[in-house]
C-alpha cells in the first residue's frame, strides 16, 4: 500500500536525527520542515473532514477516507455503545455471510476485553447495518476475493475524556495488512472519529430536546388557551407578560391596555378600575414569595345587584435552575364566580323573605304570650297577698300555666333568634349589618339572657357571675343579646346530661369580657378552623346528632366584629368549653357625644 504519511519508525528516526541537529545547528534543514509540514497538512485535511461532519454517516465517510490513506482492508466496523447498542459494517465489496459471521464473532470477542456491556453474537448480528459507500468500493476487485476467511483485523477504542464510547474495527482477508508504524497514527484517526461522533450524539439528543420542548411548548399553549380559568403571569416586576383567551375576556370590560415591562401599581395611576389596585396587592404578595388564595375581586360595576365577581389564587413562579431567591415572576389563576354569587344571592333572597314571614307570627305569638305572663303574674300576687289563699298559690293551677307560659315565652325567643340569624345571613354576606348604638347596662342583658335560657333548660343550673360594678356600655342591645342568647343555646345544647353553665362578666381596661363555661362535650381538634363559619354544624359524636341550622356563631361573630370586639373559645381542663367575647365600651366609630 502506498501512502505519502511516513510511518512511525520513519518519524522517530528523523526526529533522532534532528534532535542531533539542534546541537550543532539552531534551524531544521529542509527535508524536516517538508516532512512537518506534510503531517500537519494531513492532520489538518482529516480534522476539516471530521468537523464538516453533521451526523453520522457523515463521520463514517470521514473516517473512510482517512483510513483509505493508510490501508487497503475488507470492511470497517462502528460498534458504539448505548441502549441500544449500535453496529456498522461498511465493506469494501460484497463479503460472505460466513466473512460476515467471523467479523462478528471477533467484535464480541474484543468488545469483552475493552469492557463493553455483555452481548451475544447472534444479538449483534440482528442490529447490525449494513452501508456500502461507492467512494470505499474497490476499483479492481480481484478473482476470489469477498469469500475467504479473515486474514487480519485491528480492533482500537473510540474514547473521549478517557470514556470508551465505541470500538473501531477493519478486517481484511489478506495477512498483514495493518502495519503496527501506523497504529498510532491510526489512533488518532480514532480519535478524531469518537470526538466527532460524540458531537453528532450530542447534537441530535440536542434537536431532540428541542423538539420535545417545542412539543411540549404548544401542548402547553393549546392546554392554556382552552382553559376555562383565566390565567395571568407577570415578571418579576409585577408587569403582566401573558393572558390566556379567557382572562383577556374576563379584564376585557377594564378597559386597561395590560402593556408589557409595565408593572399594575403603575397602571393604577392611569385607570380608574377600582379593583386594579386589589389585583396589583395580590401580585406583590407572590412576588414576596406568599402564596395567595381564594382572593375575591369584583370586577363589574357596583350598581349592579350582583357585580362580575372573580376569585383569584395567585402563586410565585420560580426559575426552573432555583438558583434565583426571588420569583421572577406571578401566576394567577383567575375563576369567574359571579354565578355563584348571584345562586347564593338569591338563596338569601329567599331565606330573607321566609324569615320576614315567619316574623309576624312569631312577633304576635311573642307579644300574647307576654301578655298572658303578665296577667298570670298579677293574679298570682293578688293571691298572695290574701292570707287565707298563700299556702294554697304554688299548687294553684295558675302556678303550672306560669310555668308552662314561661317555657313558651323562652322556646318563642329561641325561635326568633333563628330567625334572627337567618335575616342577618345575607346582611353579613353583603356587608351590610347594621348596627343601633345605644347606652345600657350589660349586666342587664346578662340577666334577662340567663333567666330566658333557664326556663327552658330544666337540666342545667345556669349562673351569673359579675365580677364589674359599673357595667354601661354603648352598643346594639339587642344584637348583644342576640350573641348572648346564641352562645348559651349552644352551651345547652352541647351539654345532653345538663350541668353547669356560668356567665361571668368582667371589666378589662376599656373593654367588658364575658365568658360563658359549659359542662358538654367540648369542641374537637378537627373543629377548631370552622367553629364559626356558616352552616357548620358538628356531626354525629359518636353519641347522637344536635340539631341547629350553623349560623348562631356565624352570626355572633359578624356582630362582635362589628362591634370592634373579639370572639374566642377554649376546651376547659376537665370537660366542656368556654367560648369568650370582648365588647368595647364606646366602639371607636361611635363619635363622644
């Protein structure tokens, strides 16, 4: 084989003798610097090969045509690793199935010792590809050759960075074809390959990541677009960079143009959107890293009965490397729960309605009841104060309709505190209690809510405990006693087997505490977060199931709160509960008079 690259001993020799010459002369003689520039000329003609490569079959003509320069062989072989793993066999004309089979035979062989994953042959020879490039084909192709035995082969390791990535293999069925001068040479033709192929492996795991990526890109628009929430997302200022089609029809009555690199807080200066600064609040929460829920935003006008009303949950977007400690920017999802409103307004509506109904009899039921306590009350003193009649007044038959008066009296203002509650409910949920302030004495209140609660409560002893000596205070008498009169019907209620239950009054500062302590059965753990919120009731405890609509603390919370007050419950060591709320004695609204 003719070849203008010298060989290996060629090379040291001449490196010898120039080593000898740097003694004697500081310059190379010609025959050198021809020799260099030769090699460097082939090096640089094979690197351009190799890096003009853009895939794979490209490096194999690369790879071909360097080695052209060095052997005449039968067939190059590319086995690479991976899962799974890959084998091209490129003859240089048509070999023979038992050719194909020994070439295999040793690949195995020699991959076993280069460390290769374990692999049969007949495994090997079922993923193997076949290429026939015409620029490797023979010219002249000799009697007899492509069924013969292998007379030769040479089998070096494809690495990059000391990794074995693929082993290089050529055969031929002459003997001594590879000479051991070009194995270094060879090597590095090997080397360059693994390199090359390493970029193109690299290169097409990269298109395919890009791919995916834009797959999933437009999956993901296609999943946004056809949601039915409003998606928002800012960047890390606070300016919104992306509305899907739903929240661009849910902001588009605004009419605010949402210009990018523009925060909200400065478009609030340029709209007179009420609700935009609200939004703006919202989205500098999760730029502080706080996740944000269950936000109601309304959006529509506020002269309508039930204004677009959205609900907003909004969350910090974090670069995916978590490298930066700030969001770089906000999603929000945006629900429009006007629907829900104007459902639950009518049902206030309607439960409004109900209550005014059932208000009148229960106003004349009330009145002729007290009516008839009265005149109970007139005779029963009439008969006391005659001698003769006082040991007979208590077995009078007047002294058991008293009674029986009094448990109608007391089951009537029961039965209007629920409907009490029931009218309150859609004032509360509106906003709009109204509050009558007045001067009383609490004590006052406190008394006629214990002896009301105990006439009907024949199972429990209830006490009044004031610990203050001046007890006026300007609030809403009647909403107080509603509070009062709420809580003690829970008192009984959550206490089956009777007991105590204590009122205490006490005076703190500028604001009267009253505590009402029960005997019953507490409130559980599970039961701590809802204890006041509308419609809860506590279920079955095991024991038996209480009866109640869930809107007396509800209520009773609205009316605290409106009041500037706190309401509070604590378990008691033993057994029971003690619910605890706060009055102030001249709420801070209510001007001096």
């Amino acid at each position: 084989m003719e070849s203008n690259v010298p060989s290996e001993s060629q090379v040291v020799e001449r490196e010898k003798s120039t080593d000898s010459m740097y003694g004697s002369s500081p310059v190379f003689n010609d025959e050198r610097l021809t020799t260099i520039r030769q090699e460097m000329e082939y090096l640089n003609t094979m690197g351009k090969r190799f890096v003009a490569a853009f895939d794979r079959f490209q490096v194999h003509r690369a790879l071909l045509a360097a080695l052209r320069d060095l052997y005449s062989f039968s067939a190059c072989c590319i086995f690479l690793k991976g899962d799974p793993l890959e084998l091209f066999i490129i003859p240089s004309y048509p070999l023979s199935a038992s050719f194909l089979e020994m070439m295999i035979q040793r690949i195995v062989s020699a991959a076993n010792v280069i460390d290769f994953p374990h692999i049969e042959a007949e495994q090997l020879a079922s993923s193997a590809y076949l290429d026939a490039p015409d620029e490797l084909a023979l010219p002249h192709m000799q009697e007899g050759w492509g069924g013969g035995e292998i007379g030769s082969s040479l089998h070096i390791p494809l690495t990059v960075e000391n990794r074995i990535m693929g082993m290089l293999s050529l055969f031929d069925e002459r003997r001594d074809t590879f000479n051991t001068n070009l194995l270094q040479l060879t090597t590095m033709i090997a080397d360059y390959a693994a390199v090359a192929l390493e970029n193109v492996r690299l290169r097409e795991r990269e298109n395919a990541l890009w791919r995916q990526t834009e797959f999933e890109r437009q999956r993901l628009e296609l999943i946004i677009g056809s949601m039915a929430e409003g998606l928002l997302i800012t960047d890390a200022h606070g300016a919104i960079t992306s509305l899907n089609q739903s929240a661009q029809h849910l902001l588009a009555q605004a009419n605010i143009n949402f210009q990018t690199d523009v925060p909200l807080h400065q478009l609030i200066s340029t709209s007179a959107a009420d609700w935009l600064p609200r939004l703006a609040e919202i989205v500098d929460q999760a730029l502080k890293n706080k996740l944000v829920t269950n936000q109601e935003l309304t959006i529509g006008e506020s002269d309508e009965t039930v204004p677009i009303t959205l609900n907003i949950s909004a969350a910090p977007l974090h670069d995916a490397s978590g490298i930066a400690k700030r969001p770089i920017g906000v999603v929000a999802v945006l629900n429009d729960v006007t629907s829900i409103k104007q459902v639950e307004r009518l049902k206030d509506d309607f439960v409004s309605v109900v209550s005014h109904e059932l208000r009148t009899p229960l106003t004349a039921i009330k009145g002729y009841t007290q009516h008839l306590v009265r005149r109970m009350e007139r005779r029963l003193r009439k008969a006391h104060a005659t001698p003769e009649n006082s040991a007979l007044v208590n077995e009078a038959p007047e002294s058991y309709d008293l009674r029986s008066l009094n448990i109608v009296q007391s089951q009537t203002e029961h039965l209007e505190r629920l409907v009490n509650d029931l009218l309150d409910l859609s004032q509360v949920q509106w906003g709009k209690l109204n509050l009558h302030y007045e001067t009383f004495y609490l004590a006052d209140v406190l008394a006629e809510s214990v002896h009301s609660a105990q006439a009907s409560a024949e199972l429990h002893t209830i006490y009044l405990d004031i610990q203050a000596q001046s007890t006026a205070i300007m609030a809403d008498r009647m909403r107080v006693a509603q509070v009062i009169g709420n809580i003690l019907d829970n008192a009984i209620k959550y206490s089956p087997h009777g007991g105590k239950v204590t009122v205490c009054l006490e005076k703190r500062d500028k604001e009267y505490m009253v505590s009402i302590i029960d005997e019953g059965i507490g409130v559980s753990a599970e039961q701590f977060d809802h204890i006041f919120e509308r419609f809860y009731r506590v279920h079955n405890t095991a024991i038996q199931q209480y009866s109640g609509i869930g809107l007396g603390l509800y209520v009773a919370k609205a009316i605290i709160n409106g009041h500037g007050g706190q309401i509070w419950f604590t378990n008691n060591q033993s057994n029971g509960s003690t619910f605890h709320f706060t009055l102030p004695l001249r709420p801070p609204t209510v001007p001096l008079a």
